[in-house]
C-alpha cells in the first residue's frame, strides 16, 4: 500500500495538497483514506481557509473606516462650500439686479431731464398755433433737432436717411406702400428709423425703387 508524505520545506507540495483539496482532483489520497475522513479534511480546510479571509479582511476594517469616515468629511464641506457659494450667488445677483435698476432710474432721470427744456419749447410752441398766431418753422425744426440730439447722445442712432436708396433689409426696413419687397430689392427711405444698440426701436420707413416711385 502507497502512502503519500510530503517534506515539511516542500511548499510547492503543500500548495499542491490544498489545491488538490479544493479542486477535488487528488487521487492517491482519495485512493488511501476513507471518503467521509477526506470529505472532513475538505471541509475544515475550507473553513479554516474562510475563516483566515475574513480575519485578513478584518484586519484591514479599521483602516478603511478611517478612510471612509475621511471621505465623508470632505463631502460634508464641500456641500457646505456649495451651500455657501450659492448663497453667495443669490445675493450678488439680487445686488446687480438692484444696481441695474437704479443705474435705469438714474439714466431715464437724465434724459428726462435733458430733455424737458426743448419739450417745453414744442408745449409753449403749440400753445402759439392753438392761439391762433403763427411760429416759425424753422424754429420748430430746431426745437425737433434739439430732440433727436439728445436722443442720440444717449445712444439711440438713426437708421437710414430720407430719400436715401439702399438694399431693403427686412430688419431694419419696414415696406410703407407700393409694390412688395425682397431682400436687396432697391428701396428708397420715406422716414428714418431708429435705433438702441441692437435693439431696433422703429424701422425705417420704405417704398420700392423704381421709374414710378423716384
């Protein structure tokens, strides 16, 4: 009868003689020892085998504890850097809505202002006409000037000049009669229009270029 020994500083073999034991494939003890002795030898083997991961597992909790509670610290202040930064956010966005608002106020104040003078000129030059006296038309026109001067001070600009011909351009063109128009058609200006940086506040006025309308 064949008995199996391995030498005490023969690892390969004690490697072997656990893989043998978890794979099942060892058949020169299985041919010696009883089935149940084996199958007990298996099963200790197997629990003491888990039993050492989970101490080597174990081993290791402390640490990750540590890590995770760190983990969870930054993520408590970053949440709380969030929270401050959105608050931070919404209070400078009220604060530039309240400076928008009154830098509105201050430039409508202005330009009231600048002008009242000419707009009651045109008040007391209307009181003349109703009176039934006459004005001057070229001082009408001055007082209109005065007007538009001011506007266009504070950025409003002309679109076009009367009797002007240029393409017609559907964003600043508005057709007043006449035929239809397309872009680049040749059109000529009837009336100004006007304008606030990209904003356009009226669109010039334009009739169709041709024979009949020059």
């Amino acid at each position: 009868m064949k008995i199996l020994t391995i030498h005490p500083m023969d690892w390969m073999g004690q490697f072997k003689t656990i893989g043998a034991f978890f794979s099942w494939s060892f058949p020169e003890v299985e041919n010696y020892y009883p089935a149940e002795k084996i199958h007990h030898w298996r099963t200790t083997l197997k629990t003491a085998w888990s039993m050492w991961q989970r101490r080597r597992n174990d081993s290791n909790t402390p640490e990750l504890l540590k890590r995770i509670a760190s983990l969870e610290l930054d993520i408590r202040d970053r949440d709380a850097e969030i929270r401050q930064l959105r608050q931070e956010y919404h209070l400078q966005r009220e604060q530039t809505a309240r400076c928008q608002t009154a830098a509105s106020e201050v430039a409508l104040e202005t330009l009231t202002r600048q002008l009242a003078t000419p707009l009651a000129q045109l008040s007391s030059m209307r009181a003349v006409i109703d009176a039934g006296r006459s004005v001057r038309v070229e001082d009408l026109f001055k007082m209109v000037d005065k007007v538009e001067q001011t506007l266009i001070k504070a950025g409003v600009s002309r679109i076009g000049t009367v009797g002007a011909v240029v393409p017609f351009d559907s964003q600043y063109h508005h057709r007043l009669s006449g035929p239809d128009l397309t872009e680049n058609d040749p059109a000529i200006i009837r009336f100004v229009g006007y304008r606030l940086g990209e904003t356009i506040l009226l669109k010039a006025m334009v009739n169709y270029y041709g024979t009949s309308s020059a």
